[in-house]
C-alpha cells in the first residue's frame, strides 16, 4: 500500500543528518533523504484515512453480503 499523505504534514525535507557525540568530540555525517513531519497534522490525516478505510471496507462487505 503506498501512502500520499497531504504536503501539508510535511515540515521539512532533508538530505542527510550530522550526528554528535554528548561531548561533542565525534562527529558523524549520515546522508540520505527524508522528511520531518508535523506530528498533530500527520496523527490527524492517519486517523481520517483510518475512518475511511473502514467506511470503504464496510460498504464492500455489506454489497456483498446482498
């Protein structure tokens, strides 16, 4: 299943991250693409999708059992 949440959950986008020790003494670079996302926004279109998932499954059930 692909998922397509709406830009708007996006925060920002980003091609890679530095990582430090806590005393700051090694540094490592990790690279690869990625996304923040605004938590509130993306828990609040997983649940719409989830209620229409449900919605959608129950109608075929229901088609199907006529």
């Amino acid at each position: 299943m692909v998922i397509k949440p709406p830009s708007d959950v996006f925060m920002i986008r980003y091609e890679g991250a530095e990582l430090f020790s806590p005393d700051l003494s090694i540094r490592y670079v990790v690279l690869g693409k990625g996304f923040g996302l605004d938590m509130a926004r993306w828990a609040q279109w997983l649940i719409s999708e989830a209620e229409r998932l449900v919605r959608t499954y129950s109608m075929v059930i229901r088609s199907r059992d006529r």
